[in-house]
C-alpha cells in the first residue's frame, strides 16, 4: 500500500513538473532531468534495489552492491556488458539499452547514493587477512590496483571491492577465469592475468576475505530510493 502511494505520489509530481515545464522552459540540453533519471533507475531497483536479492545464472550469489561504487567503474563495466566482454545475458540485455548518456547519469547516481551513510574507512583493511590470504593477496599485489584498503582504487574505472557481498566477489574471480567461454566470464586481460594464477579454492578464500571486510559499497532498498 505504502509503495502504491510512493508511486501514485511520484507520478503527480512527475506530471506536475512537466506541465510546468511545457508551460515556461524553452528546450531543455540533453542533461538528464530527475524525471528521466528515474525512469533510468526504475529498470535497476528490482534487482539492485533490493538486499540479498540473488541471481541464479550461473549459480546462485547475490547481485552486486551499486550505491557508494565509484562512477568511472560503474560505465566502464556497464560498456563491458554491452560489448559482450562481459557476457552475463541478463545485464548485456540491459546495458545494450543504454546510451552513453544514460551510464553516465546511472553511474553518477550510484557513486553517490547512501553517501551520507558509509563508514569512515582506515588506510588499511579492518581486519587481517589469516596467513594463507596473506600469501594470495601478496603475490598478486591486490592492494596496488584497489587500493590499501581495498576501497580505494587507483584508477577511476577500477572498483572498490572491500565489503562487496563475497559470493558474489566469488563469481566474479572465477568470470575472470572463464574467458575463452561463449556464455559465461569476462574477457579482462588485466584480472584475467590474475585470477588464472589462482585456484578455485584460493579465489574462495580470496573472496571471503575481501567480502568479510568494512566497505563503501551498500545496497540501498527501493523504499528509501523513492523518498529521496
Ligand atoms: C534482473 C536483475 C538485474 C537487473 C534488473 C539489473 N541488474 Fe545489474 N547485475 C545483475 C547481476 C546478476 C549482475 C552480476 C553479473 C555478473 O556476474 O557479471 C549485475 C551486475 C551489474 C554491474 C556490475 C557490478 C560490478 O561490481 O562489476 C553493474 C554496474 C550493474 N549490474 C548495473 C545495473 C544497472 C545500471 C541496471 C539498471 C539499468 C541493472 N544493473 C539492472 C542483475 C541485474
Ligand atoms: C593491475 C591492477 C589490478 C590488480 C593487481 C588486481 N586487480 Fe582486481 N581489478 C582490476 C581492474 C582494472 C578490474 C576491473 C575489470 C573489469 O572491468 O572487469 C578489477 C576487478 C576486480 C574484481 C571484480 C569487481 C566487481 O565488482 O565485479 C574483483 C573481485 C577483483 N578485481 C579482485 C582482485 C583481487 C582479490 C586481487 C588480488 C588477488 C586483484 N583484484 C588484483 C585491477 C586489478
């Protein structure tokens, strides 16, 4: 009931402001109204918008946290979707739907969505990795490219990936394995490199540590979307 009237609420105001709109502003530049913005979002929410919501394809994890990843990250892995590098069916359905615009206005969003909220994060991970994570980390040199926590990467298209939910860290590691696949992986040359060093039981152990860790990435329920 509560959602109906969100909805019903939103559409008034969407209607409203654009019958303000076509009464007083000549024509709008392509920036991206809240309206549309929205609507941009709306085709997200039911996945990422919902916590521990799981995907089953190719096994069962929770989808990725968005809010608080950064925006560089966010367009360059939403381009790999559509160009097939990434080859998870249903966001290369998705991402091929989106212009370059529309990744831009989504990412800028998601970077900056549950700001107010994060935790403030040491230099170094708040927890120590036990011996044999240590060893893994060190001889791939995880920290150079994501950061000393983790959540700081060095470039803006790399991620945060300190806190992501480590099932889902998991799939990923071992996408990155699988790049001679039609169906499934990504095709990174960089993680590609690194995740071929590594066994599936180390990329595990890898996963769970970097999951188990405090981090930016969050996943903010649709609830609180709508009252934004
Ligand atoms: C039907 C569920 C579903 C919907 C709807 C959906 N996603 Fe996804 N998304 C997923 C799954 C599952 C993955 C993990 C895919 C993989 O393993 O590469 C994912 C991955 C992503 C990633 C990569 C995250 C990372 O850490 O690398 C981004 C970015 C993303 N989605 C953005 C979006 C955006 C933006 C929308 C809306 C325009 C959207 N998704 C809609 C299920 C969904
Ligand atoms: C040379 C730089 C570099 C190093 C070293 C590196 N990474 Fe990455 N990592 C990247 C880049 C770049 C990406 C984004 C690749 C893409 O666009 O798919 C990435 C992506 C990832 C992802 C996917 C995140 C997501 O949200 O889907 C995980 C998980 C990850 N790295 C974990 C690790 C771990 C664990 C290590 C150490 C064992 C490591 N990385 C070492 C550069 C690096």
């Amino acid at each position: 009931m509560n959602n109906l009237l969100n909805t019903l609420f939103a559409l008034l105001v969407a209607c409203a402001t654009t019958l303000a709109q076509a009464q007083t502003a000549p024509a709008a530049p392509a920036a991206a109204s809240p309206q549309s913005l929205q609507a941009k979002i709306a085709m997200c929410v039911g996945c990422h918008g919902i916590i521990g919501y799981k995907a089953s394809f190719p096994e069962v994890y929770r989808v990725p946290k968005l809010a608080g990843q950064s925006a560089g990250y966010i367009v360059a892995a939403l381009n790999a979707y559509k160009t097939g590098e990434r080859k998870h069916p249903t966001m290369r359905g998705i991402a091929e739907g989106l212009s370059d615009q529309d990744m831009k206005d989504i990412a800028a969003y998601y970077e900056k969505l549950g700001a107010g909220t994060r935790p403030t994060l040491g230099d170094k991970p708040n927890r120590e990795p036990d011996a044999q994570v240590a060893g893994l980390i060190q001889k791939a040199a995880c920290f150079s490219c994501h950061g000393s926590n983790l959540s700081k990467p060095i470039a803006p298209n790399y991620p945060k990936i300190a806190g992501q939910y480590p099932d889902y860290v998991f799939v990923a590691l071992k996408s990155y394995k699988a790049s001679d696949n039609q169906s499934i992986g990504r095709n990174n040359g960089v993680m590609g490199a690194i995740a071929k060093q590594f066994s599936v039981p180390e990329l595990k152990a890898l996963a769970d540590y970097v999951g188990s860790l405090d981090g930016e990435l969050q996943t903010i329920p649709e609830s609180r979307f709508h009252q934004q």
